[in-house]
C-alpha cells in the first residue's frame, strides 16, 4: 500500500533508509525542523539548516522516487535562547516560497517555560503574517498533557489561525480527545520506546475514528523505526480493518491536509486498479 509518513527526520537517516522506505510503498514524506542533538552557536547554522532541508535532503528522496517536503521554525528546546530564536524566526520567510515547504514547524513546548511560550507564540504570529500552516511537537511523558493543554490554549486564544491548517503531533490517549475536539488535526508518534506503539495507535482509531488523525514514525537520531508506519498498517489489517480505512489514514489524510499548503506539488503514483476501487 502506498504511503505517506508526514513527520520523519531524514536528514538524521542512511540513504538505505530512504530505499527501505521506498520499497516499503512510501511516496512522500514530511520532514520539520528540530533539535540537532546539542544547541546550535548561531543563525547561521540554522541557515545552513535550512537548506539541507528544503535543497538536499529534497533531492536525495528524489533519486528513490520519494517527494520530500519539509517545516521551518527553531525547536522548543533551543527557545530558551530568546534572542537566537528572533534571530532565526526573521529568517525564516526568505525560505516559505521553496519549493517543498509547507509551513512553519515543528513549533511548540519542550518544559513548558515562559520562553518556550513566547517564542511559540512568536512562531504563530509568524504564521499568521505569512498565511503558512503549522505543525506542532507536544512535550514528553510527564510534561505531555500540561504541555499540550497550554499548546490549545495558546491556539484557541488566537482567533486569526484556521484550525484545520493546524496539526498538532505526538498525541497519546490523554491527549487525542481535546485535540480533535478543538478542530485540530492529531497526529500519532509510532515509536519503539515511548510515545506510542502501532498497536495503541490503531485503538485510537478504533476510539475517535480515522477523521483529522495521521501516523507519523518521526524517525530520527534517536531510537525510532523509520519503517513504523508499514507496521500500523500491518496492525490494522491483524485487526480486520478494510485496506479504505487503512489507505485514509496513511495516504488520503497527510495528502488533504498538506494539501492546503501551496507548495505541495504532490505528484500522486498510479495506484493498480484493485487498489484505486477501495
Ligand atoms: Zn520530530
């Protein structure tokens, strides 16, 4: 089955991954921006960043047939430095007409500080200013549900975003229910060691229905699986759910909500006729 992982972090990733994936049935991938592990000394590391992401990392999917787009934005942990955060935050629009970038990403709260809020607040006026779509990393274990419940407020606060340009990733059980519920959509970390496992992630859609939700491996440096969205679908049929069901979360929702962003110039596969008929 084709498929779309909206959140992955190639350039941490082998080539080898890039052809695993593609014989996997991946066709495209979305990749935000984030932490490198340590904190960068400067904008222009950021910009050197930046394009990785939306030059080279686009044309090493390309040589495996993959289209790869890509999120712009200074990740939670590296708010806390306020003023490298404006520094890069007003380099950002030189980037937003690249082909490939869907919007501003992945923004959010690491600790849920002050300067975390007010450098995610800084992004959303970014946003806003630029009519970009946004893509938002909810804290960890114990700082999750804190976290994501600041994250709505802060959004619901703004009467200017449209909530269905909003994807708010990461959710888990305690999180799921007032993300959708606020008209954002969700989006579900498959990992092997915390966040979520596919099993887990195909009761959600058993709970909430498959409406606004996506599944991501966010594959990165750390340990994660780059090939976990093959494994949801592997886990949803275990379950006897219908291959329509499954295509609508792994391929048709990235696609729709992506959709809205001007520069996804999505080339769909020919899909075989067995499988354009579901
Ligand atoms: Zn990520």
């Amino acid at each position: 089955m084709y498929y779309i992982d909206p959140h992955i972090h190639m350039v941490s990733r082998t080539t080898d991954d890039y052809e695993t994936l593609a014989r996997m049935g991946c066709v495209a991938m979305s990749e935000p921006a984030f932490w490198a592990g340590f904190d960068r000394g400067s904008a222009e590391s950021f910009h050197d960043y930046f394009r990785q992401l939306t030059d080279f990392e686009r044309q090493r999917a390309g040589q495996f047939g993959l289209q790869h787009y890509t999120w712009l934005c200074i990740n939670a942990k590296e708010a806390e430095n306020v003023s490298l955060s404006r520094e890069v935050i007003a380099m950002i629009p030189e980037f937003l007409d690249t082909p490939g970038v869907l919007g501003i990403g992945e923004i959010g709260l690491n600790k849920n500080t002050k300067n975390e809020a007010t450098i995610f607040l800084e992004h959303l006026e970014l946003a806003v200013k630029y009519d970009q779509q946004i893509l938002i990393h909810t804290p960890h274990l114990e700082d999750k549900y804190t976290g994501t419940r600041m994250i709505l407020d802060m959004l619901c606060d703004d009467t200017r975003l449209d909530r269905s340009r909003v994807l708010v990733d990461h959710v888990e059980e305690h999180t799921i229910r007032s993300v959708l519920e606020e008209g954002f959509w969700a989006g579900m970390t498959l990992y092997p060691v915390s966040k979520c496992t596919p099993e887990r992630a195909v009761d959600m859609i058993e709970m909430h229905g498959a409406e606004r939700l996506l599944v991501n491996s966010a594959g990165d440096w750390g340990p994660s699986k780059p090939t976990a969205v093959p494994d949801f679908i592997i886990a949803m049929r275990r379950r006897g759910h219908p291959e329509s069901l499954i295509r609508k979360v792994v391929y048709d929702n990235p696609r729709e909500f992506f959709s809205q962003s001007e520069n996804f110039d999505f080339a769909p596969p020919e899909l075989d006729e067995a499988e354009a008929n579901l």
